[in-house]
C-alpha cells in the first residue's frame, strides 16, 4: 500500500537510501565478489565458544538470562567493560559504561543527546557514512576538517572552530578511520582535546576498530588523554566477536552517560539480555585478547594481499592507503574519474565486482575519484580475482 498526501515529520528530508545499505545486499550475492561491505571474516567467528556461552547462558542462569534486565546494560558486562578499558588508560567505573545496540546506536544517541536543528558537527573529510546516517535526521549543520597520513588536520580544525559559531560536537574516527585507514597521531589527539577544552566542545570518538591494530604501537585514545570529561567513547564487540550479537558500549562521564541511558530507555529499553549474558560469560571464560590476536593476523594478511595485488593490476596513477589496522583502504583515483558511474557501468556487470564511491563519505563537498575497499571479509582467491578483474577493466579504460 502507497501513502498519498502524507505529511511526514521534516527530519525525513535528510533520511535518504545510502550506498551502504544499497550494497549491503551484494555481500549475500553469489555471483558478486563484494568490497563494500564492513564485513568481518565469517570464517574467523568463534563459534565453539560462543555455542559453548549461549548454552551456559540459559542453563546456568536459567529464565534471567531471558528475563528484562537494567536498561543501561548487564551490571556484570559493564564491570568487565570498565576493567579492559582500565588496560587502555581510560578510567571508568561500571556505571560509566553504557550497553548499545552495536556502536552505530551510540553515534545515533549522542547526537539525539547534543544537536538542535542547525547545530554544527564537525567531521574529518572523508568521514564514516555511518555517521552521517545517524547525525542527518537530527538536522545538523557539517564543517568539514581535511586530513593527511595523520589523521584530523587540527590546524585546520583550530581554524574551523575559530570561524565557525554553534559547533556542538567533534566527531572522530582515530584509530584506522573508515573510510581512508588512517590513524590519528598521538600530537593532533592531544591538539584536539585541547581544542575541545577551549572551546567547550564534546568529542565523539568512535573506535570500533582499534583492537584490530597489527603494525605498530597502539596510541593512548582520546578518552585516556580527556581531563575534563569531554570525550563520549564509543566501542563495539562486532568486530571482535560477531556483528550478530548487536552489542557495542560507551563510555563517558556520569553526567553524559546518563542521560544518554535515558534516551536509549525510550528507543529500545535495553539491549538483548541473552546476548549481554553470553557476552559476560565469553570474557570471563575465554581469552579474547589471544582470539584478537588471531584476527590480527588474518586481517593483516588479507590486506597485504590486497594492497598486493593492487599494486600488480592496477594503473599506477590510482593511489591507496596502507593501513596499520582496521578493515579497509581508501583509493584515490585521477581527478574526473568517476567511481560511482565505473560501479554501474562496468565493475558490477562486466567484473562481478563491488565496493563503495568515495563520493558518499564527504558531508560537504564530495569528491567522486574515490573508493573504498573492504579486505577483511572475502576469501584470499577472491580477493586476487576481484582486484585482477577490476584492474583488466581499469586498464583497457584508460589504454594502459
């Protein structure tokens, strides 16, 4: 049935079909060899534990693992939350941390918490399009800040926030940042926070890749360099347990995480008790940081292969990142190249091939020569192949 004549609230304006969910339904295609998604590897889920804990799960605490539980999460998975942020210098109590619905809820709660119509969010250029997806509806105002193999370009970012009246929140993607891999140096995050203190601004670092680092040295995060309860850090088991169990968490002062707690109440009451429970039982019975590990390892591989093969198959005026950890890297194409109009045209039908135009992750003014490309969730042959097949087409377009 077609609604006629309906008058729907004006947030729906800014709601509008994306090019992830428009290729989500790739990653389940066959015939497809799928870049697009922000898929984990399937193969690398730990199903003999999880079994294990969703059976513990209901014989072991019988009918409450089914029951209603505290709306702000499992009092017993926040404890253990709080212990492994300590490890990352983030000092928090159980009552600091909050239980979402993955991480993407935690993006959607902060700004329903902090923008009015019109309010300025700033953004890194590119930016996750996730984000844009959760801020849009609540009609905000975007100021974009470049970035370079640093990360946020804060001088730009001082610049920004010296014009611009009405910023509400920074948002940040620090660790392998998605779209581009990169990571925000250690001197830019402590020139963010001193930003933010400056200009009384609330952070939002969403994270939900930093367990996935595999060169180099972590870097202290936002939220262990905040000194005045700014920083809303967002993490999530999907990339480090299962997409599936829909489970990620906050972290942030009292004042914030409450009433972030209070609008998470009104949208969904709680998280899935059953999954809260399994997860608790998973960290107190297995060694997740040794399963991380694992998937370090794999991932690191992969994109090695990738970056590989780009390098073999590609023309040599297309760029790419080459990330020390996280799930993607970003390509850079010549500048009139358009990678949205390639997809349509040529990847998906001649090559079988699919990945995400850059052009949907810029707020402001978008740039179509860019790509970004998923390593994490297809096979070693299918990553050879589908780079091979998009690198055959790529030179026969441009006669090289």
């Amino acid at each position: 049935m077609q609604i006629r004549d309906f008058k729907f609230a004006a947030r729906m304006n800014n709601v509008k079909p994306s090019a992830i969910r428009e290729l989500l339904k790739y990653g389940a295609d066959p015939e497809i060899i799928s870049f697009g998604g922000g898929y984990p590897d399937a193969s690398l889920f730990p199903l003999e534990q999880l079994q294990t804990v969703y059976a513990a799960a209901i014989q072991e605490n019988g009918r409450s693992s089914l029951q209603y539980t505290v709306s702000n999460g499992l009092p017993r998975l926040r404890e253990l939350i709080a212990a492994r942020m300590k490890k990352e210098n983030i000092e928090c109590t159980a009552d600091e941390v909050l239980i979402l619905q993955g991480g993407q809820q935690g993006l959607d709660l902060t700004a329903k918490l902090l923008i009015d119509r019109g309010d300025v969010i700033i953004t890194e250029s590119p930016t996750f399009l996730g984000a844009l997806i959760a801020f849009n509806p609540y009609e905000p105002r975007y100021v974009t800040v470049g970035m370079d193999e640093e990360g946020m370009a804060t001088d730009d970012l001082a610049r920004a926030l010296h014009e611009t009246p009405g910023v509400k929140l920074i948002y940040t993607v620090p660790d392998f940042q998605n779209p581009t891999g990169v990571t925000m140096s250690l001197e830019r995050r402590k020139k963010l926070i001193e930003l933010a203190n400056r200009y009384n601004l609330i952070v939002l670092e969403d994270s939900p890749y930093r367990d996935i680092r595999y060169e180099g040295a972590q870097i202290p995060t936002l939220k262990s360099l905040d000194t005045e309860g700014r920083v809303i850090f967002v993490g999530s088991f999907s990339k480090i347990l299962a997409p599936g169990m829909r489970l990620g968490w906050a972290v942030a002062a009292d004042d914030l995480i409450q009433k972030l707690g209070l609008l998470k109440l009104a949208v969904d009451t709680q998280c899935s008790t059953l999954n809260m429970t399994a997860a608790a039982l998973f960290l107190e019975r297995y060694d997740i940081d040794q399963h991380i590990q694992s998937l370090r390892q794999a991932y690191r591989r992969k994109k090695t292969l990738m970056l590989d093969a780009l390098r073999q198959s590609f023309p040599q005026d297309i760029s790419f990142t080459d990330p020390s950890g996280g799930l993607f890297t970003w390509l850079t194409f010549p500048n009139g190249f358009d990678t949205a109009r390639f997809l349509e045209e040529e990847a998906l039908p001649k090559a079988k091939v699919a990945y995400v135009p850059g052009a949907s992750f810029f707020p402001l003014e978008q740039a179509a020569n860019h790509a970004r490309l998923n390593y994490s969730s297809q096979s070693d042959e299918m990553i050879v192949n589908g780079i091979a097949a998009l690198g055959r087409l790529l030179k026969n377009r441009s006669g090289s």
